[in-house]
C-alpha cells in the first residue's frame, strides 16, 4: 500500500477535518473527514484522506466530499466515503462509489432468550450455526435459483420470497430499508455470468468481513430507543453481515469495463482512473443503476434466506418454534450503495444521488422512510465492531441529515491490511485468543481469523464516540459477542 496521506488536514470543529478545495486542481467541493483526533492520526496512515479529495473533483457534487470516521482505503472512493450528486448539474454514478459488494449490510435480529438459555451451550450452538449455514469463498448452499426465477428475485428483493416462497414474514420486510426492494431493477442489464456466479449462492455467508454472530445485549444508553426496539440488558441477538456474494461482484466488475473510456466521451477528466463513472442521465449511467439497484435486491433476499436458516437452527436447538423464541428482525440496513434521496441543500430541496461506500443510512424521527414504528426514535444504525470487541446500536439524528446527508459510519473500520494482520497472526492461534476472552469462532478457512482478527480494526468505541457527538446518530445499545461463524 502506498505511504501514508501527506496534504492538508484542517481542524474545523471538534470532530470535523477540512481538505481545502484548492488542495488540488479539479477539486469542485472541500473534503469533510469526522473524527477524533486520536483517530485522525490513524487514518493519516493510507492514502484515504487522498481518496477523498479527488471523489471531489467529480461532477454534480454537493458541498464537501464526505468520510466517515471508519474510513481506510478502498477502491476509487475510501470506505467511508460519502458523496452526494446532482443530476440536474451533470452528476455522475460511480461504482467505486459503492464498491464491488453491493449492498453489503447488516441485519439485527432479536430474540426472547437472554444469556442464561445459552451460557452452558454457546460452543453446541455456533457448531450447529456453522454446519448449517453455508460460509466461505463460492460456497453453495440449499436455496437455488435458474436465471428466470432470479430475474424475478432481483427485481422484487426479499418479497418474492415472503409472499412467494414463504421464506419469512411480511414484518420482516417492514423493517428492512426500503422494505428490501430498490424499485427500477433492470435485470435485462445484468449479464448471464452474474446469473450464473448467483444462482446457488443465496442464502450464502461468504468469506472477508461477513459474518453471522451470536451478541448479548451488555449495555443500554437509551432505554426508551431500547425499549421501542424490542432490545433489553442480557438479551440475546444475532447480527448478520452479508452481501450480494458473487452476483454484485460480477455486477461490479462487468460495470467497471463497460464505463472505461465513457468519462472521456463526456468531457470527465478523472484523477483516479478506479472513480470511472457515467452521468447519471445517460444510457451508460441508467444502465448501471439498473443493474446495481437488481445487486442491491440479491442482497436484501440473501440476508432473508439467512435470516430463515438462524430461525431454522434456532427453533432445532431449543426445541420450540422460532415465533415463541420471538426471533424477528430489528433492522436491516445498507451501507454500500447509492440512492436516489431529497435533501435540503444550500437552502434548497434537491433530488440527489447519494452514494455510501461503507457508510450507513442514519435518517433522523420523524422521516418517512423510516419504519412507523420507529418514528420516534430515529431509524436504527446498525455499526458492527470486531470479533473481540462489541457493535452498537443507535439511531439516526437530526446532524446527519443537516451535515452528511443522512448518513453515518458503519463499522470500527480497518486499521491494518488483511496481508499485514496475516504477517501480525503468525505463531499465534487467533481462535484461542478469542475464546480466552469469551468468544467462540468457527471459520471456513485458516486465513480467515488472521485477517479478521480484532488488532486489525480500530477501536469501535472511539469510532462510535464521533458519530455521536457530532450528532449523527446517538447511541442506544452495545452488544457483546460470545459466537461468531465466518467464511
């Protein structure tokens, strides 16, 4: 990886980092990095901060090129970037804008167990979790669907399993975002190998950060938020980490070819060869978000179909079906994708592209496109930490919609590359260290726990800390983790 980030870095506030705009030619809009000046210090260390400036220079964005306080470096846009454009102002999609695993997100699920129906038998259960829950680089799993049956999928989301299938309940829809259907799917502008790479694969883990973790709910700093929630102290949750697998990479990659060369057909000069993009308006801009947006309902439907087979161990464990063990979803939110969203800008309702690459929708009470359930308390934000550590949950807040355009982090954030945690776990039994402190891992393959292992993240508690005093989204639970199966 290159050396670390060299140009300015200006303290504007206590938790916000200017890049001035004449940092660089081209640059349309200053950077905005949040963060504590601990964490500053962190992410001077890649070039990430550089990513940031030259998301800057692309066309139709609005106020600042944004970054979140878990940003690293990623391709094009840094994870933790956020940019917000314009169409009407020849605003472009970018795929580096929402990376290679479309709508990778998270999903926490509640249950009416607490941590004493499971103290004795935490290891029984992540074994049973892991034997029946596919994990791991191109693994199958029991769900299979041929192409005309997967059009239908990806242009519905996680619906055409509910209502179809009876693959869950329409509660679970409810309380996904945007009730797990980006609608102007354009499954004609997927390629067959997408099909091909999705067929079997729904339903499926996968390998990297992905995850599916048993949590004790250890912490409560909002009761009411709690309460409204279905959350209590010494409750047991599950979170889920998964994407759009192998079909939103295709997806991904087969974009980043097709849009080569369609900067310079309109006149966009790029800093970053990885921010190749398409005006919005265009056949090759539409074209993309038609086949992203089918990404974005893969991924929705293999969140579900996971979601279906937790119940499924779940109800085999402990002997009663899963609605009386009161297994239902909390919330299911993205954070690698771009949407089409009205804010106020300058003054002014605009309709904007907003594009979240490892980055979390963080709407304040009150908005409509939150659950009516959760109108009072603001929509769930769902920031998963490491391993050996704790994720939180809160809710979005008024200063993101003032600030980030509704957005917030979504994780602790790497702070070491998979290679050098690899280099750093030689000689060491990662999975021994986690169970000394508590937790059980099971995972597919041997580099898997290296590379995740907690020393690789930065501190999720200090990345919390900033989302919440720079009113983003305030904090209402912590969760500890006791089991946990990865690819």
């Amino acid at each position: 990886m290159a050396e670390g980030y060299r140009g300015p870095l200006e303290r504007v506030g206590p938790y916000q980092w200017l890049i001035p705009q004449d940092y660089k030619p081209g640059m349309r809009v200053p950077g905005l990095i949040y963060a504590s000046e601990e964490l500053i210090e962190q992410i001077r260390r890649d070039q990430a901060p550089e990513q940031v400036a030259n998301v800057a220079t692309l066309p139709g964005i609005q106020k600042y090129s944004l970054a979140m306080p878990d940003i690293h470096w990623g391709y094009g846009f840094a994870i933790g970037g956020v940019a917000a454009m314009d169409p009407d102002e020849g605003g472009v999609i970018s795929p580096g804008g929402v990376g290679y695993d479309i709508n990778c997100g998270v999903r926490l699920v509640r249950t009416d167990l607490t941590v004493e129906d499971v103290r004795d038998r935490v290891r029984e259960l992540v074994d049973l979790l892991f034997r029946r829950i596919p994990t791991g680089v191109g693994r199958t799993g029991k769900y299979s669907f041929p192409k005309k049956e997967l059009r239908k999928l990806v242009t519905e989301g996680p619906r055409y399993l509910v209502e179809q299938k009876g693959l869950g309940i329409p509660r679970d829809l409810e309380f996904t975002e945007a009730h797990g259907r980006l609608e102007g799917a354009e499954p004609d502008f997927v390629s067959d190998r997408a099909y091909e790479r999705g067929e079997e694969q729904c339903g499926t883990l996968g390998s990297g950060n992905h995850f599916l973790e048993l949590q004790i709910c250890s912490e409560i700093c909002d009761e009411e938020a709690a309460r409204v929630m279905g959350l209590f102290e010494g409750q047991l949750c599950i979170m889920i980490h998964s994407g759009s697998r192998g079909f939103g990479y295709q997806v991904c990659d087969d974009y980043l070819q097709k849009l080569r060369g369609v900067p310079e057909r309109y006149g966009i000069k790029l800093p970053d060869r990885q921010l190749v993009c398409a005006p919005v308006n265009s056949p090759e801009g539409r074209q993309y978000i038609g086949a992203m947006r089918a990404a974005a309902n893969f991924a929705w439907s293999n969140r579900q179909l996971l979601l279906q087979q937790t119940r499924e161990v779940l109800q085999e464990f402990f002997g009663r079906p899963w609605e009386e063990l009161g297994v239902h979803v909390v919330y299911d939110v993205a954070h690698n994708i771009a949407k089409l969203e009205k804010h106020r800008i300058d003054g002014e309702e605009k309709w904007v592209w907003v594009h979240r690459k490892g980055a979390t929708r963080a709407f304040p009470p009150g908005h409509p496109e939150i659950p009516e359930a959760y109108r009072s308390i603001g929509q769930p934000v769902l920031i998963p930490g490491s391993m050996g550590t704790a994720s939180w949950v809160l809710v979005g807040q008024p200063g993101a919609l003032e600030q980030t355009f509704g957005t917030s982090c979504h994780g602790a954030g790497r702070r070491m590359s998979r290679a050098a945690a690899v280099r750093d776990a030689r000689g060491r039994r990662i999975d021994q260290e986690l169970e000394r402190i508590g937790v059980i891992a099971r995972a597919r393959s041997r580099r898997e726990l290296p590379e995740e292992q907690p020393k690789a993240y930065k501190d999720v508690d200090l990345v919390v800390e900033v989302v919440h005093n720079a009113g983003l989204s305030k904090k209402v639970a912590k969760m500890r983790p006791i089991g946990v199966i990865k690819g």
